[in-house]
C-alpha cells in the first residue's frame, strides 16, 4: 500500500507553510489562497487552512541507513523529541524499525522512520531529498477490529502488526494506517498529545487501484477512482 496524497487541516497555515518550505526546505508543489502542497517523494502533503484546530500523527520514511544522520540534520532546524532521559531514538523491535520524533508547526507529531526489511540504503549525504514518501497516518478509532475489516474489504489491505484491542496497523511497510483505539491508547507516543479523530483525505494505491480515501466524524468513505 502507498500514500499517494494525504490532505490534513490546519489553523496555522502560514506557520505550517513556513516550517516545511523554508525551515525544513521542502518543495512547494501548488500552492492556492487556502492550501499548499509539498512533493515528497512518490506522496504529496497537503495543508489546508481551518479555523479549527485538528492533531494528528503522520510519519515519513527514510533510507534504512540514514536514522542518526537525519537526526543530526532535524536537530539543526528543528527540536527533536526527547524519548526517555536524552534519548532520541525508539527500536521498533517487531517492526524491524528505528524513528525519531518532531513536532510541525500546527502541533501534529511527526516521524522519521527507518525500515530495515525496505532495504532501501541510500550512499548520499542525508538530504530532504531522500525523504521517501508519507509511510504512516493515525487513523483513531473506537473498535480497531471493525476499522480494519472494513478497510481490508474496501481496500483490499491487511492487518499488518499489533493487536485489535489497544494498537494495531493496516497495509504494509510501504505505508500504513495506525488503529489505535482512542479510548485505551490515549497518547501518541513519545508525547501528551491526545490521540483524538481529526478528519482528513487521502489517495491510497493498493494493489495498483487508486482510491479515494475520507476520514470524517469518525467514519471512513473509500471510493475507486
């Protein structure tokens, strides 16, 4: 499964604008009176300004080989997280993963990720050219279990790992939605920032099929294109 277009809300448009394009050297893609978007490898991201404030988790995949040297270069335009007494990285064990964390503009956590099983080495210096695509969205839910059949139905998607009670994952290592129950998992790690169900869009290609995908008050509209 891939991430083709993720479109997320944001009351801090011009902030957001800012932090991708000049602080972190991104590409403006298209840019409209109410919206921008960025070309990120084979994904695009696209901030569209509300007056509302919405968080989310979204994640960025990474050449396997780059973790410390993406992190050296995040740290020099923006404040990586803090995990646990100055450590800055989290081992995904089961995923075969390492991630760093950041916090955007609009106050979303957002990730660096690493995966290994990608074998997707990269022998440049690390630059904001090598980001990948958009690998992960949050995708809250009240019954992980019933979100998931749905999207294995409509998308022709699998659970992929963790658990149908408190966390699991839908897709592959190629991009992922996360499920985690917002009722029991309260927190987006490594943070306080509540896990809560911000709509958003999205193009997803599975098994070479394009569809339409909508998160809106907590209900999920899948359409072929």
């Amino acid at each position: 499964m891939k991430i083709k277009d993720l479109f997320l809300y944001t009351n801090k448009f011009e902030s957001e604008k800012r932090f991708y394009s000049e602080i972190l050297g991104f590409k403006i893609h298209k840019e409209t009176i109410d919206s921008f978007t960025l070309k990120i490898g084979w994904s695009k991201l696209t901030f569209i300004k509300s007056d509302k404030a919405y968080k989310y988790h979204y994640c960025f995949l990474i050449p396997s080989n780059k973790l410390e040297s993406a992190m050296q270069w995040m740290e020099k335009r923006t404040r990586v997280i803090d995990i646990e007494n100055g450590r800055k990285t989290q081992r995904f064990e089961t995923w075969n993963a390492d991630s760093f964390y950041f916090f955007d503009a609009s106050g979303n956590i957002a990730e660096f990720i690493v995966r290994h099983d990608l074998k997707n080495q990269s022998l440049k210096s690390f630059s904001i050219e090598d980001v990948v695509c958009v690998n992960e969205i949050g995708l809250p839910t009240t019954s992980i279990e019933t979100s998931n059949t749905f999207l294995e139905k409509e998308l022709d998607s699998y659970f992929w790992k963790g658990d149908k009670l408190n966390f699991g994952t839908n897709g592959t290592q190629e991009g992922l939605f996360l499920l985690p129950n917002y009722k029991t998992r309260t927190k987006w790690f490594p943070t306080n920032l509540r896990v809560e169900p911000s709509p958003f869009k999205a193009v997803i290609e599975s098994n070479s099929v394009l569809y339409d995908f909508e998160f809106l008050n907590e209900d999920i509209i899948i359409k072929k294109k």
